[in-house]
C-alpha cells in the first residue's frame, strides 16, 4: 500500500497485569500481540491502553486512526462515556472499528449496536472451528474452510446483536454451541467489524489464521472516502411550486 | 383476531395544544387520530402523552402493550432517560415499536439505532410518492404500488441509519430528493418500524392507505413468542473433555 | 383463521416405495407424515407426489394453492422444467415455498437462487442442535432455545446460497459442522423458506417441534396480497419536459 | 496496484453498427467507452462482443477474468445458453460482475438472480439524480452526495430483484419514479454489483462520476482469493459415535 493504513489496538490492559497466568500468555499485553504482527505487514500500528490519560484516546490520536481495534473486559465501565463518544462520533465519520471477544460488552460496541449485546458463555476445555460461511468476502481472504482453535472460551447464541450486514463465520463448540463469530455492520460512514475469539487465557492471538483475520479486517474496515452527507434544512434541487 | 393485539399511541402532544394551525389539522392530537382507525379495525388501542406521569408509559402500560407507536418533534429532550430504558428493555424483550416521522430523533429510536438518525429536511410544498419496493412485505399488503401525499415536509438522503433489515418503501420527492421510508429492524425479540410520513401541519394521518400502513405495520410488529434466550453461564450440552 | 391458508405438500415419493427401511418410518409417505399435523392445526392441506399426472402440479392446483411445501431428493432430474416454470412463475405472484433438506438441490430451489446450492454431506451418526439466532422471527414462535435431532443426516457449510434474507436456525453436528438451517429469502411478491431437517431414514418429521417449525413457516410464507407491480413501459406521474 | 486487476468489458455491440444516432454518442462503441477510462486508471482491460466467436468469451478469455462488465440489450436472446453457464460458473467460482443498464433483462443476470428481474422504463426527457444511501460503501468512494444525469432513460420501481446485500444507490427520476440504482450480491465466491445508468442514446459513460462508480465497483468486485469450499460427502472432524 502506498500510504499505510493507521491502526490504533486499544487494549484494556488489566489482566496481563494482575495475574501471573495472563501475563505469561501475553507477556507484553494482548494489544502488543495483535500489533505486532500488524506492523510487520505493513501497517502504521499504534497501541493505547485504559489506564493512560484519556485511556490514551486523545483527540489527535483519534483522528489520526483509520481502524481501531478494541479488546476489552474486566474494566468497561471503567471506560469514560465522553471517550466512548468520540470514538463513537469517529465511527461514524469513517473510521473503522474492529471488536474482538470480550468487547461484545465494551461501552462502544453496545452504544453502537442498540442491543444487549448478552450471549452465553463458559471457561472450560472446549475447542472451537470457525466456519467461514462466506467465501467471497474480504474478510475470508487467504483462509481455509475453518479456523481451528484448541482452546478457547465458548461463546453460544442467543448472542443479542442487530442483524448483521454480513455474517463472515459461524463458529462450532466442543460443548454443542455455536456462534455467529465474524459479523459487519455500517454505522454512518464506518464500518465495525466483530470477531469473537480471543480470550485472555488462551494464545489465540499468536496464531497466524487469526492474525490473517484481522489483517483482512482492517483491510475491509479502512475509511473509503465516500461523500460526507449534509444533514438538516436543504433547498430544493428542483422546482417546487 | 381472536386475541386483539394491544397497542399503545404516545404522542408528544405540544403542537396540537401550542399552535392553532396545528389543532386545526388534529383537534384531537395526533395520537387520537392515529388510534382511532386502528380501534376501528379491532385493535386494543390506548394512548400515551407526554405531559402524563410517566409520560403516560408506567410500567403496567409497558407491560401490556404488544406494539408502542411514537410520535414526537419539539420535546424530544423531555422524555425522561429512566422511561426511554424502560422502553428499550421492552423493545428487546418482544414489544413491536413503530416510530413515526419525526420520531428519528427520538431519544428511544437513537437509542435503538446506534446512529445519529440525521437526514435532510424541508418545509414547503413538496408532494411525497412513497413507491413499494418490496410488494410481498405483509406491510404492504393491500396497497397499490405507491402511496401519493399531496403536501408533506420532505426528509431527504442520507439518512443516517443503520441498514436496514428491509426496505418496504421509498420516497420521491418534488424537489429532487429520495428517501428510504419504510423499514424495519430487530432488536432482541422486538422489532421495529420506521415510517416516515406525518409532519403535523398535514393530514397525513387522516389518509386511509396510511392508515393501512399502520394497521399492517402493527401486525407485522407485535410479539411472536419465540425462545426467551438465556444469557451468562452456561453447562455445556455435550461432553467436553 | 378465518379462512384457512391452502397449503400443497409435495413429494418425490421413491424412497418409501422403494426402500423397505424407509417405508417403515414413514408408512404412508413423508407427504402424509408432514400433511397431517398441518391439517389437524386448520389448514387446508393437499399432497402431490412426482409420478402423478403433472407431478401432482397442475395449473388449477398451483393457482389455488397458497404455500407449497417440497420434499425431493433421488429423483430432481426427473421434474419436468416446465412444472419447475409454473411453481416458480406462481412463487413470483405471491405464493408461499418452503423447500425441505434434500430440497435444496431441487430445479425449484436452484433456479430460484441462482446458485449452486452445493453442500457438504454425511449420513452417520450424527445428532443435530439447531439454535434459534432470531429469537423474535415468527418462524421461532413458541419453541424453545435450540431443536435437538438425535440423529440426522450432516449438511455442513460451505452451503453455497444467497446471503440469507433472514437466518432463522443455525446447526451444529456432532461431527464439527455448522450449517444455516433455516433461511429466508424474497422473489417477487413471494416469500420462500429453506428448513435444513428431514432425511428419509430419520423420523424428523414425526417430531413436535420440527412439525411446528412447518406450521409457524407456512404462516409466514402465506401470501401477503400487496401490490401486484405493473411492468414496462410507463407513463410519467409527474410533468417531463 | 501492483498486479494490475484484468477486466473484460463485454458489450452486445449492435446499437453502435445500426443506428446512427447511437453511433454518434459511442463512436467506437459501449465497450471502447467503458475500457478506455479504466485502461488509464491502470486497470489490464480487454473487451469482447457479441458476434465475436464465442461471444469474445472463450474459456481462455473466462479464465483470465477479474472482473466482466456487461452492457447488453436487443440481442439478449442471441447469447448462447452454453456462454451464459460459463460466466455464471465462473462468477460462482469468484470472477466479480458489473453489470449496467439493460444488462437487467441479460441471461446472465436474470440466472444468478433467480427473479424476472422486469421494471417500469421509458425513454424520455427525464433526468436522474442517483442519491448514495451507503455513503460508507467502497462504490461510493470519492463521490458527491449525489451524481446527476441530464437526461436518461426511466427505470422505476418495482424493480424484481431479491432483495439486495446492499444498495448504494437509489435514483429519482422527473416523472416521479424512484429505483433502487446500486445493488450488490454475493453468488458463491463471486460478488455482482448492479449499476442503473446508461442508455445507449444518452452520453452516460462519457460522464467522470459515473467512470469513477465503475473503476470503484471492479476494484470492490475484484476476487478476494478466500477458501474454495469442498462440497459433497464429508468426514467427521471430530468423534462421531
């Protein structure tokens, strides 16, 4: 790409801090993880974390960010609703937004859908197979049929979302589940991108199909330039009597 | 209907009491004039105001209405945050929603949406052909392929809405513009209708194939009874190792 | 119902004529096995099988049928393509199909998607959980969370339709699949079902729950009578110049 | 791009050699005036016609296909039915297709649709505004809020189509028709967009906007190399009993 897309990965940052298990799984913390292997394809990578000023989503950093990528679990309503709205108004204005695992439950991405954004859920030893059920998506590009993951927490439907605009992958549980697991929506003139798999305890971002997918997401997700709509009282393009 | 569905109109009420021309058009309010043909045709209708306690929608109300219809404009701000919750939560749980005209920039449709519901706007003499794109929707039933206002305000693209599930109507305009007029969504259990007609200065609502519209739209919405999900933790259904 | 909604069961027919291990779990025919359910719920139900005159299919029969539902598997290329026009001619006017497991594969179902409809298949020992994902479609009215099959045939994904108007069902099998198990689709004005269960050997139909399933779909897919759209060339409504 | 996307531009060519008044808007013909603003953006164009063998679509030519565009009417019926399969196998199997105007009434697109696939028209003096409703959507990158026509052809609603994954566009027409003008679809691994404008009497192509929405809907419907499913009998991935 001639002019890297900018990618800003927001990252909670808490469990890898506060136990030891974590932090051996994601040493340098979940967003270090999903950065790096962004960077080393090209991308202009930044990270921020909740606990630095303005959860290090300033207003520069935000509008200088073509796709945000959201991990978050144990601290969402530690998030500041002013910062959740601008990241909301950014979305709106173009910017993508890609959620992953436990950000079903973030602030943003509920304030964004207009649902609960409930599902079920267990820590447990299943494994997990996500399907790409649409293969002609550029989401899908470069994958096989499925993902495998060894080991992951399930996520089963009912998963309170809005209809999606596409559903990418429907995912299989060891325990008789499945999930809508990749799923788009546009909101304004963003688009947002959910991507279930990603718990804290397992490596699921080291592997390479993942990486892919979210490589392939911020493909998808970067601002396409469309016209900026005009809201409000408007003069007529024809005659009225 | 063996069982007629309940429906409760909530009218923001202002400009039928503020302003003469207004009360011309609607003596009654607006409310009155939406739910009198749908009493006429069966259903179980009551109204809501704004001005009332609670605004009229306590939580027996809530609770025993299968479709909420709203209208509101000037007084979007006065709707209490608590009630507008209350509403959601019924929304997601079954309850069938039809927001009406100006009620895109109700606090509850926002809500909903995850969008700013912005759009284009004009008061003048425009005439609105509202055509059927999708004519096996049951919303359309009984319809002819369009639907002609004489004089409405116009509410032009974009509109700032998520996309839509479907798409029953769009809308031409004198003065140059369209519109996506009539469409649906799901939100949890519930589902929603848009639709667009009705500025208060016009007796748009006094018009029989509207009337249909609202009729069909509150068939189309009210609760269907399926599964209550069950969210959080969950055993699995198969065994894991 | 006042009048009841005229629903046509149609049946290849073969495999319980021609396989004793078939005939045993439907003696009378999956027709007769999906027909009586229906008709003790008040609709006025007929069946048509393959080697009657037409197929069972005749003009009289399609004009006054309002739902027709298809069940067909070692036998498509034998279903004259002029009946194939007709039913799908009459699903463009308005009337209801719900094409049933091997259906998928049918000349009514392929011409109408456009697709393949190719899939991944597995007569084991399968068992079957079809989750409801759209909790407030009418199709999942009065069911519980999932529909378990205790053994069926696998369909799994890819499954090579259209993006789905509507996902209703999605499957997970035993053997690590996923499939979109209940799907809608629009053409014309009429409406069409795609219900993934019902292999021969299995006595799926004969089950509660999937018969009510049937039931809820045939509601949903009965002809909605909107407007019958005029086509070609067209006057102006409006002055050109 | 470093690997230039290959496009074949087919055009019916037969207005452009019998008419004079069409050959006066394209001298050199549809296709010429399609491929030349897409060779300059640096796309590896070639073009095909009608009573070329094989219609300019040998295997070879098919294979080596990104994208098509197709532009066809008064001779829909004089492609061969063994060409239509070709391209709609090769659309399945992830070549992108574009196709414009009366391209509605090809073989090729009524067979992937599945519908008739009619509308209203008139030839006129109407002019067309085709408003983006999707302002975030790859096809309108760069575009204004709107695109203006002079003067076109009428195409207006119903349009019988299924319902689209998307609309991007949708028109308003003087005579007071709207239509839905932008449409995608996913068939398989292939994606179809559907691209209102330009009648052959009418200098559309000639138009940089309506170029722009062209090369914009080649670089979306370009293939995006996901997995190429396995379809038929299929082993367990996991234990089955």
């Amino acid at each position: 790409m001639s002019t890297a897309t900018r990618v800003t990965v927001w990252n909670e940052y808490r469990h890898e801090k506060l136990h030891a298990e974590i932090k051996e799984v994601y040493p340098e913390g979940i967003h270090q993880a999903i950065a790096k292997p962004l960077a080393d394809k090209g991308f202009a990578v930044r990270t921020a974390t909740l606990d630095e000023p303005s959860h290090g989503l300033t207003d520069d950093v935000l509008e200088s960010t073509d796709v945000l990528i959201w991990w978050g679990h144990m601290a969402h309503h530690e998030v500041d609703d002013a910062i959740v709205e601008k990241v909301v108004a950014r979305v709106w204005d173009g910017m993508g937004l890609i959620v992953l695992h436990s950000g079903h439950f973030s602030k943003v991405f509920k304030r964004l859908m207009g649902t609960s954004c409930d599902l079920k859920w267990r820590e447990a030893n299943d494994s997990e197979r996500l399907w790409v059920v649409d293969p002609g998506h550029p989401i899908a590009s470069g994958l096989g049929e499925y993902i495998e993951l060894a080991n992951e927490e399930m996520y089963g439907e009912h998963f309170d979302i809005p209809t999606p605009d596409e559903i990418v992958f429907v995912s299989w549980f060891t325990g008789g589940e499945v999930f809508r697991s990749g799923c788009t929506y546009h909101r304004g003139r963003g688009r947002v991108f959910y991507f279930r798999p990603g718990h804290e305890s397992f490596p699921t971002y080291h592997q390479a199909d993942i990486q892919k997918v979210i490589a392939n997401a911020v493909n998808w997700a970067s601002p396409n330039h469309g016209p900026k709509p005009v809201y409000g009282n408007a003069k007529p393009l024809e005659g009225v009597k």
